[in-house]
C-alpha cells in the first residue's frame, strides 16, 4: 500500500491523536496548510527505514504531496542516512541493523563456546 501525506501523518506525527493536532485544533498538513513542526520535527525524523521501503515511491510521493502544500520545502538529503554493512539503513546510535546485529551474536555465542 502506498502511503499518502494523510496517512504518513497519522503514522509518524506525535502531535496527532484522535483525529486532530494536540498543537491547534486541526491537524494544518491535513487541511492542506504548512507545518512548521512537520517540517522541522515529523519529516527528517521518521524511520529512515520507510525510505528505503520496499515501495520505492511511497516517500518521494509524501513529499511531492507536502510540496504542493508549501512548494519552497525541500525534504531530506538521503544520501546522508548511514547504512549497514548489508545496505539496510540504520536507525540513530545503531551501529548493526536487527538481523546483522542477530547474525554477529551468534558468530560471537558460536566462537565462545568452541
């Protein structure tokens, strides 16, 4: 499933709870006005993972639809998201990612106990 601004909203803004913005009264990306802290907080802080979903256009699509709500926004550099030895991006003060990290315990567990 794709994932439109509406729904990246309701899944990734901390500020949204029960159908409405804890801020105001109204969530403004849903009603199609600009968000200083869904710029500043929302976007550049979403699980790098969704990114690099196995949609590929599901995060170019969110911000194709917030840059029609505020045109002068620009999004994330991707390039600068640190990845895994397998390629997998890596969440804030991770060196390994979950099945990396799984698969090196084991190595470790295996070579102790020879």
């Amino acid at each position: 499933m794709a994932h439109t601004l509406n729904t990246f909203v309701r899944n990734f803004c901390s500020n949204f709870y029960e159908n409405s913005c804890v801020l105001d009264e109204t969530c403004k990306v849903l009603d199609g006005k600009p968000c200083q802290f869904f710029e500043k907080w929302v976007y550049p802080e979403c699980d790098p993972g969704y990114i690099f979903s196995t949609e590929k256009d599901s995060h170019r699509k969110v911000l194709r639809d917030y840059q029609k709500i505020k045109k002068s926004f620009k999004g994330l550099k991707i390039d600068n998201i640190r990845t895994c030895e397998c390629g997998k991006p890596l969440m804030p003060h991770k060196r390994y990612c979950d099945s990396c990290r799984e698969s090196r315990r084991r190595l470790s567990l295996r070579a102790k106990s020879k």
